[in-house]
C-alpha cells in the first residue's frame, strides 16, 4: 500500500493550486482525479477572467419585474429546469437571503483579501511554470446597450474605484477605440486590474506538470473512496491501488458533497451549470479584450482556440443531460455584436460552477474530522482564486501563520 503525507481530492485549478502550495512547504503530495489529469472538468471550460476586479459578488436578483422575468425563463442570462425546482428551490432561498443588502457587504469584506491577492499569487505561480504566454494583463470590457444601463454600470465602476481599482468609463467612442470591430453600443467599463488567460485547461496543465516534476503524483481514483483508517490516517483507491494519506484536502468543486456528505456533513452547496462555444471571427476580426454584453447576459472571450461565447447561469440538477437553450438564444446577438464565423466545437462544452449561497469558498478544517480539509465552493471564480485559497488552505494544514484572516471561509458558518 502506497503512503504520502497529503492527498488532494480533485484535479481542477483550485486542486493543483493546494497541491502546489503543500509541496513547497515540504509535504509529499498525491492529486486525485477521476479523469487522471488536471483540468478537465470546470477548470476547462470558463471565460477565462483572473477576476482581480470583482468585489462584489454575483447577487440574487431584487428587483420584482426581473425576477418575473426569470420565473418566465425569458432573460437569456439565466435559465433553470422546472423539474430541478424541488431540488435547487431551498438552495436558492438561502442564496436570495444571503444577497440582502447588509450581508452584502459583509461578504465583500470577506472576499476582499481573496480578490486583491488574486493576481499575484497567480502571477508568481505564472512564472515558476514558465506559462506566461497563457497571460493577458489588458482588462475587460462590460458592455451596455443602453444609457440606463450604463448609467447604473458608471455607478457601480464608481464604487469600485473606492477600493483603488483603475477602471475607465467608455462612452460609444471611447468602446470603438478599444475594440473596432464589434458594432456601435451605448458604452462601457474597462476594468484594467483583471488578467485573461487565453486558454484555461492549459494553465491547470503548466500547473500540473510543474507538481509532478517537483515531484508530486497525479493519479487517477475515486473521491468518493475516501475513508478514515483506525489510526486516523486517510485511505482512497486509486487505478495503482490504495494510498493512505495524513491528511486529505476535498477540491472537487461542485462534487465535494459525494465526500462530505457520507462523512455527516450537511454544506449548502449549490452549483450554476454554463455552457461555452468556439467560433471563428470573419474577415479577420479580432477581439482584443474579453467583453461582457451585460444587458444580455453573455461574454465573449478571445481564446487560443477562437472566439469563446460562455453563457450564463442554468439552474438544474448538476448531472442533468446539457441543455444549452443559453448559447442558442444569444448566438445571434452575439453574432450582430462581433463578426462571428463557423462554430469550432462539435458541440457546446457544460460545466458546473459550485456555490455556497454567501458566494464565498469554504477553506480550512472539517470541524469533526481531524485531517480532513476543504476548499471548494469557489462559485464564479475558481480560477480567479485557486491560487490564493491554495496558499490559505497549505498555511492552515502546516501549520504557518495565514496571511489572511480564514475565519470567513471556515465550514461551520452555515
């Protein structure tokens, strides 16, 4: 039987990054995944954003006109199953009531050190793996089809500056300039702080190589395995057999509950599935910075493999078979904005985005179970934050003092 010191449970961003961390701290570290390889799962398929400007989370809707309008399915930036209602329906509920306004606040307090560290924990990773033509530093673009719009959009961008963000306001003119190929809009916000990376499963890979060749193993197994042996240590099968493990760190993203929840634990873990599609630009067109048409709820990202159309939220049963209704209806708005050509991909990719209803990630000890840790829940930005939960989670486990408080990500705050 096989024996390291730490097992890390999933293979995504968030996974390798904790591994990575660990390993620099001394420890001999096992990733697990069932696909035997880094990325293939959420980490593949996003738009691409290290989101060093976004405070303020993703929210429940308030407003009483656009909630009708979701319960009729007719905004394209959101789309659920009515079949899933019963299952999703209780999640939802603690995600409307975590989106009051004064928790709101508080949660951006909470997810303000995360955010603002962000970028150079991945820049530093970055660098060690020589990745850094995977990088674009140029911002993002967020889009308005309207002057009401906009106006709300310049005010957000306003509020955001107050934590020392550079961020420009753009008239139509001032979007022309940056982006000459897509078609005339009312404006926008150029968020110059957040980074790009051209190709998201390649980054989780020049991760990954880097902790084998460090190293590390990387191999293919079943979480779900996970069991805690008489001596407290941890044991999972793997394709090469068992492997008993110290310690054992849960980054499954929207599966972490197929290990918490047969261990007694009850987390609200929710998840917003997305879809994503490739196109070719016409007449040699070119997007040079990721746009969001915010007034329709998708965004358009330059990527190695073309043009990426990522779609918004789709509440389902995280398993359900693909229903990609989201890419169909904003394809050709999509289409109207930027000179898309022929679709690149046989069809849409689907991912699972994993959500705690406070929107922020669960980092540090099971409270019952000594040796167990997790890091999951990242919501929107698992790769944004893989990194900087990784350091917080191997400063934790070692034993080191944690450079940001951890008390908010703790998972007994539910």
């Amino acid at each position: 039987m096989k024996s390291t010191d730490v097992v890390v449970l999933g293979a995504g961003i968030v996974g390798v990054s904790a591994a990575l961390h660990l390993q620099a701290r001394g420890r001999a570290v096992a990733l697990i995944d069932r696909a035997g390889a880094a990325g293939q799962e959420t980490s593949f398929g996003n738009a691409g954003l290290i989101e060093r400007s976004s405070l303020i989370p993703y929210l429940f809707p308030r407003d009483p006109m656009k909630l009708i309008k979701y319960a009729l399915n007719l905004l394209p930036e959101a789309h659920y199953h009515l079949s899933a209602l019963p299952a999703v329906g209780p999640w939802l509920l603690r995600y409307w009531r975590e989106s009051a306004p004064a928790r709101v606040e508080r949660n951006i307090e909470a997810r303000r050190p995360l955010i603002e560290n962000s970028l150079s924990e991945h820049e530093a990773l970055i660098q060690q793996a020589g990745a850094g033509e995977l990088l674009r530093k140029n911002g993002w673009i967020k889009l308005f089809r309207s002057e009401e719009t906009l106006a709300v959009g310049f005010a957000d961008a306003e509020r955001l500056r107050g934590y020392g963000l550079h961020i420009d306001s753009l008239d139509s003119a001032g979007v022309a300039a940056l982006e000459p190929d897509l078609a005339p809009i009312a404006g926008g916000i150029h968020y110059r702080d957040t980074a790009a990376i051209v190709d998201p499963a390649a980054l989780s890979k020049a991760y990954a190589d880097m902790f084998l060749s460090r190293g590390g193993q990387l191999l293919a197994g079943d979480a779900r395995s996970l069991s805690q042996e008489p001596d407290g240590r941890w044991r999972v099968a793997t394709a090469e057999g068992p492997l008993v493990a110290g310690a054992a760190a849960v980054a499954l993203g929207p599966w972490s509950d197929a290990v918490y929840a047969p261990l007694g634990y009850r987390i609200p873990l929710g998840w917003k599935r997305g879809y994503h599609m490739h196109y070719a630009a016409r007449d040699g067109a070119r997007l040079n910075h990721p746009i969001l048409d915010a007034d329709v709820g998708y965004l358009l990202a330059p990527m190695r493999r073309g043009v990426r159309l990522t779609s918004g939220a789709e509440f389902a049963r995280r398993d359900a078979p693909p229903t990609p209704t989201q890419i169909e209806i904003c394809e050709p708005t999509a289409r109207r904005l930027f000179p898309l050509a022929e679709r690149l991909d046989p069809e849409p990719w689907r991912g699972a985005r994993p959500c705690l209803p406070d929107m922020l990630p669960i980092v540090g000890p099971a409270p019952r179970h000594k040796g167990l840790w997790f890091d999951f829940g990242h919501a929107h930005h698992g790769l944004t934050l893989g990194p900087v939960t990784g350091r917080l989670l191997a400063e934790l486990m070692t034993g080191e003092t944690p450079f940001i408080d951890p008390t908010p990500y703790r998972a007994d705050r539910f």
